[in-house]
C-alpha cells in the first residue's frame, strides 16, 4: 500500500468511517487536528488551492 498526500488551505473526505480526532503539534507553537477516514474507497479532495503569500 502506498501513501499520497494533497495539500490545500482546504482539505473535504468522504468515507464510511472516521477515527476520534487527535491533537497533533506542528511548527513552533502551532496545533492541528488528524483524523483517519477509512471507505471502500475513501475519497480525498481539495476545496481551496494553497496560496503562498509574498
């Protein structure tokens, strides 16, 4: 099984089942959330592009 991975400032799953979500640390001081989505298949995709500021 391999793993991909989609980046955007807005990420929508669909699936059957989702796990408990779990606080995760990030960079510095900041926080984020993970969940699992399991589904025959789960689907996966981005709602709003990632935007880099300059």
């Amino acid at each position: 099984m391999s793993s991909q991975r989609i980046e955007g400032e807005k990420i929508r799953c669909v699936g059957r089942r989702i796990s408990k979500p779990r606080l995760i640390h990030q960079t510095g001081k900041h926080r984020a959330i993970e969940v699992f989505v399991e589904g025959k298949p789960a689907k996966a995709e981005v709602v709003k592009v990632w935007r880099v500021l300059k």
